[in-house]
C-alpha cells in the first residue's frame, strides 16, 4: 500500500521558520517526485513546487521562491518542505503529493498525504 | 502562465441527478496535461481522472472526464451521497509545473 505520513501540527510565529516532513511507503522512493500543495483556509489549492526523488532537483513557484527549500533523504525516503520568514497569511494545511507519470506528457498526484496544519500567529 | 477557470463555482443538485462541471484554460492546451481531484471536508485531494478521461484507480463508473483544447468537463451521470464535494481541475505546464482551478463545490439542494 502506497503511504504518504506527514509530520503533525505547527504553530508558529510570524518571522519563524517550519519543517514539515512526508515519509514515503509502499514504493521506490526515488521513482517518483513530491509535490507541496497548500491550501489556506477555505481556499483553493496552490502548488508551491516539486523535489524529485531520484535526483533533488526542483521547481518552485515564483511565489515561494527565496523562501522555500524542498529537500529529500533518501536514506530514508522522506521528503522535507522548509518554509522561513512566516507571515499570517502563510496559514494553510500543507500537503505533499506523489508525482506519477503516464507517458505522453501526463503527469498527476496520485497519492496524497493527510496534510499538515501549520498556524502562523503571534 | 496559463490560468485556469471553472464553473458554475457552486452546483445545487439533489442525489441521483447529473452533474456536469465545466474547466477551461486560458488557451489550448493538450489533453495529457488536465487532471481532475475531488476533495471533501477534512481531507486531502484525491485523483479522479489524469490526461482528462484517464480514470484513477476506484474511481465509480459513474464518473467521466472529457474534454479537449480549452475547454474540459467532468460529469457525475447520477449523483450519490459521497459525491458532495469540492472539484478541482489541474494543469500541468513547464513553470509553473502545476496549476490549479479555483474548483467547484457541488451541493446537496
């Protein structure tokens, strides 16, 4: 069975860094990539960027750029999304997904994690 | 960047009726790269169709995905209890790698 097990709530305060860590079970780690989706709340989705697992390479969204930092342990086959400089509006359920690819260019998250909440708040 | 808008933002509908959601993008964009999610209250996303017609695995028959160019749709040919939900379409692109619609909330009436 495919598992992605995220860490457990955050509250934070503005200014403060997060680590939310998504453990990886069930498959090769490294044959697919992890996706970070947030989701404020009663928002939408927002795709916040992309870590392969074979590699370590990234794509962030412009948004999140200078301050995120995707990184993975293989050893361990865990993906790590760091987010710094925390502001209020950075409160949202944190997600991490798994990229699948089905030929033709078609890519999807076919599993996801359960989510981790972090609060950001003085 | 290539946006993406869906519609109607809220559907009323009663259990056993059909439903019928609209995703469009901003221009024509291949097939392979649309994606559609269900979400329900307290939990995460999950992967309904993937390259617009491609069910996911134990999604209901009563489920499909069509769509081609700009404009996708997602059809629920006759709703039941658990389909009340929030549904997102997804493109994937170069940067940003994914995009995602605003979704639709579909409502018991």
């Amino acid at each position: 069975q495919v598992l992605l097990v995220q860490s457990g709530v955050e509250v934070k305060k503005p200014g403060a860094s997060v680590r939310v860590s998504c453990k990886a079970s069930g498959y090769p780690f490294s044959n697919h990539g992890i996706t970070w989706v947030r989701q404020a709340p009663g928002q939408g989705l927002e795709w916040m960027g992309w870590i392969s697992g074979d590699n370590g390479d990234t794509n962030y969204a412009q948004k999140f750029r200078g301050r995120v930092t995707m990184t993975t342990d293989t050893s361990t086959s865990t993906a790590y999304m760091d987010l710094r400089g925390l502001r209020s509006d950075d409160t949202a359920r944190y997600f991490c997904a798994r990229d699948r690819y089905y030929g033709s260019g078609s890519y999807s998250l076919d599993v996801w994690g359960q989510g981790t909440m972090v609060t950001v708040s003085s | 960047e290539i946006v993406l808008t869906q519609s109607p933002g809220t559907l009323s509908l009663s259990p056993g009726e059909r439903a019928s959601l609209s995703c469009r993008a901003s221009q024509s964009v291949s097939s392979s790269y649309l994606a559609w999610y269900q979400q329900k209250p307290g939990q995460a996303p999950r992967l309904l169709f993937y390259a617009a017609s491609g069910r996911a695995t134990g999604i209901p028959d009563r489920f499909s995905g069509s769509g081609s160019g700009t404009d996708f749709t997602l059809t629920i040919s006759r709703l039941e209890p658990e389909d009340f939900a929030v549904y997102y379409c997804q493109l994937f692109g170069n940067s940003p790698r994914f995009t995602f619609g605003p979704g639709t909330r579909v409502d018991i009436k």
